[in-house]
C-alpha cells in the first residue's frame, strides 16, 4: 500500500491508462464528418450541365434530359470523391493535366474579367502598330528565263538591255520562255507573291522601284525580269475599323501576362529540381522552365 502513494507509480500509472486509450482511438475506424457525406447540386451546377449540353447538341435539354444530367453529375461527384478516398488520384496524368488545365482556366478567368478604357485600348493600339497595319502590295510584271534552256542567264541580260534601252516596252512572248503562271501579277503582298514565287524573290520584288525593269532575279521556277508597275506602301488601319481586335488582343496579352505574373510567384513556392539524367534531356536548367 505505501508502493502505492509513491508519486512516481501515479506517473506510470497515469502514463500508461493514456497509452492505453490513444491505442484504442487509433485502432477504432474514422468517422466521416456530415460535411464529407454531403453532395450539394445549387443553380450553377445545373445551368453549367445545360448549358453543356446545349452547346454539344445545339438545343437545350428537357426536363427529363437535365434530369438525367443532373443525375450523372451527382453519380460523377460521388464517384471522384471514393476515388480521391482510395487515392486513385495520385500519378494520374490524365487527373494531373485536367487539374492543371481548370488552374489555366481559372487564372484566365480572373485576369479577363476587367475591361479596358477606349483611352487604353488607344495606347495599346499605337504600341502594337504593327499588328494593325494594311500590309504593303504592289503589281507587277515579269518574264520568264528557264535555266533548263541554254544561255538563260545570258538571253535574259539581253532582254534587260533591250526592254531598258525603249520606251515603254512591251514584252512579248518570244522574249522569255514558257511558264504555266500569268505574266502579270496583280495587288498582291509579299506573302503571296512568296508563296507563288519564293520568299527570296518576293523580298526582292518589294525593293524595286516602280517604273523600271530589274533582274534577272531567281524564283523558284528559275530566272525573270521583273517591272514592278504599281506599289501601295503598308499603312496603320484605322482605329475605328480594329477595335474589335485590339480589344481581343489586349485581352490576350493581359492573359499571358496574368500567366506570368501567376507562375513567377507560383515557381517561389516550389524547388524545381530536375535529377541529372533527366538534364541531358531537356537541355535547360531548373530557372528556365519559368
């Protein structure tokens, strides 16, 4: 009995009714909170199944049909939550990318949610001229040396002689070789003349003065003279005619920006760590994948 009063045994004592009751906790199966077995469906679930739907079906559903919508939703929601409880979710590309892929959207979401001022849409319109231009075009002439008939090179620094050396020269069919495109191009810019001709051979089309015969220059084809008839230079469009495309264009600058602003602090919160096997395939270390 006086081991009994010794403080020491109380302690143990004491010590081990805890040890004892934190095992039986421990062992005793988890109870899941009211909150866990509730699957709420408000306004804004069901207009999004509707509006799903209609967009997949090109009408909006019945009654019975947003029933049954309704229905997969709750069956998709209570689902996901078993799996996400078995850890079904855990290295599951496809689980990870469609996660990543709501983020992208939500960060898009919040950063197109404000609307610019004319004011502001006018500065980006004058910071981004380039964009909202009338691209150059010009009309021209040429004719046609093929390299695969002797002295091509030659008759056409003949021809340049000859069509320099008169007034207002005509080209006639005898003075160059046969080619199944028309002599004459009409108002064209330097994207259709390079996808017609070359890049090279546009590039230097678009350098000539009007007026003159110039060459010979090679295209794709092979060689031409080539007399640039009429040049209309690249000029700003009007505001008033874009606007509808600066505003979608501010729009997607403001988004990569929010993108950018959004995983530059993102990136702070983790170590990127790429092992050095993994280095010698991807070629950039860790601060360049920002």
């Amino acid at each position: 009995m006086k081991l009994l009063r010794e403080p020491l045994v109380h302690f143990l004592l004491a010590g081990a009714a805890l040890f004892a009751a934190y095992a039986l906790i421990d062992r005793a199966p988890s109870q899941p909170t009211p909150s866990q077995h509730q699957v709420r469906i408000g306004q804004a679930d069901v207009r999004w199944a509707a509006e799903t739907w209609t967009r997949q079906w090109q009408r909006s559903p019945s009654p019975e049909e947003l029933r049954g919508l309704v229905r997969d939703l709750i069956r998709e929601e209570v689902l996901a939550r078993e799996a996400y409880q078995l850890g079904l979710d855990k290295d599951d590309a496809v689980v990870r990318r469609r996660l990543a892929q709501k983020m992208t959207f939500l960060i898009e979401d919040t950063s197109g949610s404000a609307e610019p001022t004319d004011e502001e849409l006018q500065r980006f319109y004058q910071a981004h001229d380039q964009e909202f231009r009338n691209e150059a075009r010009l009309s021209f002439t040429q004719v046609f040396f093929d390299r695969a008939q002797p002295g091509a090179d030659a008759r056409a620094r003949r021809a340049l002689v000859e069509f320099a050396g008169g007034d207002d020269v005509t080209p006639v069919a005898d003075k160059g070789d046969q080619l199944l495109i028309e002599p004459e191009v009409r108002d064209a810019d330097e994207a259709s003349v390079a996808a017609q001709f070359g890049k090279d051979f546009a590039h230097a089309v678009f350098a000539f003065s009007p007026g003159t015969w110039n060459g010979p220059i090679e295209s794709s084809y092979g060689l031409h003279l080539v007399r640039v008839e009429e040049f209309i230079p690249a000029e700003q469009k009007p505001f008033a005619e874009v606007r509808d495309r600066v505003l979608e264009r501010w729009r997607e600058v403001r988004r990569q920006e929010a993108s950018k602003r959004y995983f530059d602090d993102l990136f702070k919160k983790y170590q990127i760590v790429i092992d050095d096997s993994a280095k010698a395939l991807v070629g950039t270390p860790e601060t360049d994948l920002e």
